[in-house]
C-alpha cells in the first residue's frame, strides 16, 4: 500500500496591527484560501482544493500557519495564495498577506525548517532589544532552541 | 539561495512608511530594493525631473536582510512615462543621479523607439489597462540584443480581479512574444501589505507562462543583469568611467578606528 502523498506549504502570515493575530484561527483561513483559489481559478480550483486541503496548524502567536495540500495540485493552491489580502473573522475583516517560507513533504521536514527559521528571527531579535532583561530572555530563547536541536541530532545518531 | 531584487517601491514623502516598506522587504528576503521616482513626460510648460532624496534623510537606520548579515541595499531609480518622442532627452544631466533609468512607453511607435534607441535599463509594461497595441518581434529582438529588460508590476494584479485580467492578458501577451526571456517581476506598490516574498513572486509568475527557470530569473539574475547594464550605461562603450574628484579634501570622520588604535600604542 502507498501512502496518500501530499505537500506542506509552511506560510508565515503577516499584519500591520500584531494585535490582531491572536484573532487567526484555522476555519478563517482556510475559508480565505479556497475564495483565494476560486477567484484565481475558478470551479476547477475549487474543486482541487475541496479534496485533501486543509489548514493543519496555526500558530496565532508567531503567525505560522502548515497548509496541507494534495501533491498533484499544490503549485495550483500556491499560485492562489498571493492574492489573499484579508481574512475574515467575525464579522471582522483582518487585512494580512501570507508569505511561503517552506515547502515539504512531510510535517517533520517542515517543523525542522521551522525551529531553525524561528532561530534565526530570535537572532534578527537580539540587537533589537532595549533593556537586559530581554536581551538576557532571547539569549535563552536561542541557547534552549539550538540544545533542543543537538538533542534531534544525538537521537538521530543513537537510532542509527 | 541568490539574492532577491525588487526594483519598483514607489517613492513616498511620508517617512514612516517607506521604512516599514523597507523593513517589510528585508524580512521578506529581499537584498536590494530600488526606490522609484515617478515623473510625468510633458512637452508644454516643463515640469523639472524630481532630484532623488539622499537615503540618509529619508530613513535613519537600514534593517538587516533575513538569513543574510548585511543591510538592505537601497537604490534610486526614474521612470518616465512617455506619451511623445521629445519627453525623453538623451544623456540629460538630470539622469545621472539615479542608479537606474526606466521608461513607460504609451503607443507602439514609442515602444519600438524605446526598445531600439532610448538608452534606457527597463522598459514597464503598463498593467492597468489593455494595452492599446500588439507587440512586434522586431522591436522584443532588439531589446533583448541590447540587453533592456521588460518589468511587469504584480500589485494591480492584487488588488482587484479586472486588474487582475488585464496584468494577466498583457503579461501572457508578451511572454508569448519573448519566450520568458528578458522579464522582471517587481512589485509597484507602496504598501507593507501588497509585498510578497520572492518564492510566492516565481509561483505567480509561473501564472503568467513563464517556466520555473524564467520565473526564478524574474526576480534573482535579470534584476541583477539590470544593475550592471546600468553601470555600463554611465561609462564610455563599458570600459572608462570618469569620477568628480571631491575638491575638498579634509577627512570626513576621521580616520579609521583600527588605525587610531595603532597609532595610540606606539
């Protein structure tokens, strides 16, 4: 038996109010993305899209967002995702843009991506900081984030 | 991974916002942007180029590219639009004090000037109407021979969906024409949220019929093929450059930290 092969498009969603990100919620965007996919392709997008799609994570906080698709019709989806300007969410109209950072076949691949992706931006954060104790908070940040990955490594290692 | 350009962000006066622009493109992982000065060819009462505003007075500090440890680099660029052969002045002095020159051609005549005689780096291809002509091998062949670029904008395309039709006829028009070849994608627009990274850029363009190679190219090598042919375009044939040498010569901040140091222990 084969298993069902699918893509990742791990997508980092971006709003010019942060507050408004903890509205996110996975029901929103996925309705956001099949009216993406409809408008820019029509019925037959609309019908790629209603089998084996579906938003398997969102992170409200850092605005990570894992977005499964069937393999034969991922590029279809993602041509569609650049079009996306708002997602509506009771009756409120967040208005964002979503950016593809990653694309994998499997969620493992893409959760590593993102813990390095996420070193980094903790990086990019470091000479942004204004007082110690941030500083000294992002430093751990990053110092439990790479120990976190050694420690994938040796697993890895012990298995092999 | 190459290095992302985006040659379009129209310039805006209002401060705040060209830097979350430009933070906004650093995050995106864009390397080099072109600030876009808009000017307006007119033959009767003669409205002045705009000089480009130094980037020191426009934002303080340039944020830092993602997954790269340089800052963002920030270019000037004109684009005229040209309704009438004379708007354009060869080799004006006006020209020179920007990195980049790009011209807006309105009729056919115009485009077939601009893509075989203006010395010019990009050609923009105008995306929110119907294009009132067909284009021509002739004048495409010898743009490509020359090496001057066709830019296409895809924020229209985003905002709504006849704009959408009409960047798409045009663009499906022209790459039917050049085979993908000779083509920038670039942005145009001037709000944060109209960005888009460069991986959903080569995705789109692929809409537009380009393969996954040209698309690519779109965004990373044409873009860069633009800067030199600009560099090209300030010298004689490629080969002499000439530069004003600075009459005052009093140091500006002093010599460097590294040297000062010498010097303090012997």
């Amino acid at each position: 038996m084969v298993r069902v092969k699918s893509r990742y498009l791990l997508c980092e969603i971006h709003v010019s109010d942060p507050s408004k990100l903890l509205l996110l919620e996975d029901r929103a965007i996925t309705a956001a993305v099949k009216d993406a996919v409809t408008s820019a392709h029509g019925d037959y997008g609309a019908a790629q899209c209603s089998i084996g799609f579906s938003v398997k994570y969102v992170n409200a906080h850092t605005g990570i967002l894992f977005l499964r698709c069937p393999k034969s019709s991922y590029r279809l989806i993602w041509s569609a995702l650049p079009f996306i300007t708002s997602v509506e969410r009771k009756g409120r109209r967040i208005s964002c843009f979503l950016s593809c950072l990653h694309v994998g076949g499997t969620i493992r691949t893409c959760q590593k991506f993102l813990i390095r992706y996420n070193t980094q931006q903790l990086h990019r954060m470091l000479p942004k900081c204004k007082t110690q104790e941030e500083k000294d908070q992002v430093r751990r940040a990053i110092l439990s984030s790479s120990t976190y990955m050694l420690k994938g490594k040796e697993h890895k290692e012990e298995r092999d | 991974m190459s290095l992302f350009m985006d040659l379009n962000l129209p310039f805006t006066a209002d401060k705040k916002r060209l830097k979350t622009l430009l933070e906004t493109a650093a995050h995106l992982g864009f390397s080099t942007v072109a600030i876009n000065y808009f000017h307006e060819g007119q033959s009767k009462g003669k409205k002045e180029i705009p000089k480009p505003t130094p980037l020191a007075q426009l934002v303080d500090e340039l944020p830092i590219v993602q997954g790269k440890s340089r800052p963002i680099k920030v270019l000037n660029r004109l684009t005229i639009l040209v309704s009438d052969a004379s708007h354009f002045r060869h080799n004006a002095a006006e020209y020179r004090a920007y990195d980049i020159l790009a011209v807006q051609p309105t009729t056919e005549k115009l485009f077939h000037a601009a893509c075989m005689t203006f010395d010019v780096d990009i050609i923009c291809i105008t995306v929110t109407e119907r294009l009132p002509f067909f284009f021509k091998r002739a004048p495409i062949n010898g743009a490509r021979e020359r090496g001057v670029m066709f830019e296409v904008c895809y924020a229209a395309a985003i905002r709504d969906s006849t704009m959408r039709r009409y960047t798409l006829t045009n663009t499906l028009a022209l790459v039917e024409r050049n085979k993908g070849k000779n083509i920038i994608v670039s942005s145009g627009t001037d709000k944060p949220l109209e960005l888009r990274g460069p991986y959903d850029i080569t995705n789109l363009a692929q809409l537009f019929g380009m393969s996954e190679v040209e698309a690519k190219d779109g965004v990373s090598s044409n873009c860069r093929s633009v800067l030199l042919h600009a560099e090209t375009r300030k010298t004689a044939c490629g080969i002499i450059y000439t530069v004003k040498t600075p009459n005052d010569s009093q140091p500006k901040d002093g010599p460097p930290l590294a040297k000062k140091q010498k010097t303090s222990a012997s």
